[in-house]
C-alpha cells in the first residue's frame, strides 16, 4: 500500500495531486523502479512502507485514497509468487490472506471514488483475480509509465476507452471492460486479470503502435 504524491506548480501556487499504489514491499526492485521513473518527470513518491501507519490503518488507507485521482496495483514477481506459496504452505497462506484483503478493500475504495484503477504488471502472469479496473497494462517501466505519470501529474485521468485501446474479456461469465496498453502479436494470448481465463487476440493489438516501452 502505498500513495504518489505529485506536486505540480501553477504559478505562485502549488497544486497536489495524489496517486495510491497498491503494491507488496517484497516487489522491491519494480516499486524502486517505477520510484526512479517518477523523479525524472519531477514526481515526489510516498511509500506506505516508509511511513508510520497509525492503527486502525483502515483509516489511513481511506483518507489516502480519498486524496488520490487513480490508484495503481503493482504485479511483480514477488506478489505473484506469494500467490503461488499460498497453495502449499499455511503461514504464506495467512500473509497472502492479509495482502490480498489490503488489495480488495483498496479496489473497493478505487471504485466507490470512481477513479482510475491500472492493474500494471512487470512481465509477469497475473494469478489473482482483480474484481475492478479501467486500465491494465502488461509489462514495461518506460516511456508508457513515464507518459500516463505525466498525465497526472497535468491533472488529467485515464477513462475507459480512451485512445481507442479498449478491450472486452472474451468470456461470456466474465466480460470486464478495461484499456489495454500493451502490444499484443496476431493470435496473441492475454490473462484477463478478472477471471484469470486466456482470451486470443486474432488480430492482434496496438500493433501499429511507435511508443515503445
């Protein structure tokens, strides 16, 4: 858990706005990363596991997001392994037990705000099923990341269906609705990250796309 505070100066006046990440400290690499990513745009980074979180940290989760104008889950290596140790070992069950409702009960806030939620992964395979988001991204800490920081750090958002990169879970049971912001080669296979089921892209997706990652 953790909040991204942007300080964007207008003038004499300085205007804050803030973006709550959703993430395990375990990921400690991609959270640096995307920390590094947000410096060169100018962007001061809050990092829950920096700070000290008064009890009931519901609390300050809420207060946090309240502030926020998106919020970002961070999937990397460690978050998804942490899944996976769940299935075999009890004590890794409990702590992914414990992750897992901090990630829901701040999706839950996301979507009662109706701010914009990324699902942003680092190359890994999401093992989770993430019950809300509007934009959801594969792989990549460049210029795509650097580009939507910037965004928000101007005061815009990213609704559904903008840049025409919206795409619909093939499975009838399922079928969430979010911005895919990733390439995806003819025939290509993507994990959709509510339902956890493969769909293909016959004709693929964003292939004609310059912005590289």
């Amino acid at each position: 858990m953790a909040s991204y505070i942007f300080l964007h100066a207008m003038g004499s006046k300085q205007m804050v706005i803030q973006l709550f990440m959703s993430h395990t400290k375990l990921d400690k690499n991609f959270c640096d990363r995307f920390d590094i990513m947000a410096a060169r745009v100018g962007v001061k980074v809050f990092r829950s596991e920096f700070e000290k979180i008064k009890s009931p940290a519901w609390r300050t989760i809420k207060k946090a997001m309240d502030a926020s104008s998106a919020m970002f889950l961070l999937v990397g290596k460690e978050l998804v392994k942490a899944q996976e140790a769940s299935d075999e070992d009890p004590k890794a069950r409990e702590e992914w037990k414990h992750t897992q409702n901090w990630i829901a009960y701040e999706i839950g806030l996301a979507c009662e705000r109706g701010i914009d939620v990324w699902v942003w992964c680092d190359g890994v395979t999401i093992n989770f099923p993430v019950p809300y988001l509007n934009n959801y991204v594969l792989h990549g800490v460049g210029s795509v990341m650097r580009s939507v920081i910037e965004l928000y750090s101007e005061g815009e958002s990213v609704p559904l269906g903008v840049w025409g990169r919206e795409v619909r879970c093939a499975y009838k049971r399922c079928k969430a609705t979010y911005g895919l912001h990733s390439k995806v080669a003819i025939d290509g296979e993507v994990t959709c990250p509510t339902c956890l089921k493969t769909y293909t892209f016959p004709e693929g997706h964003l292939l004609h796309w310059k912005k590289t990652e």
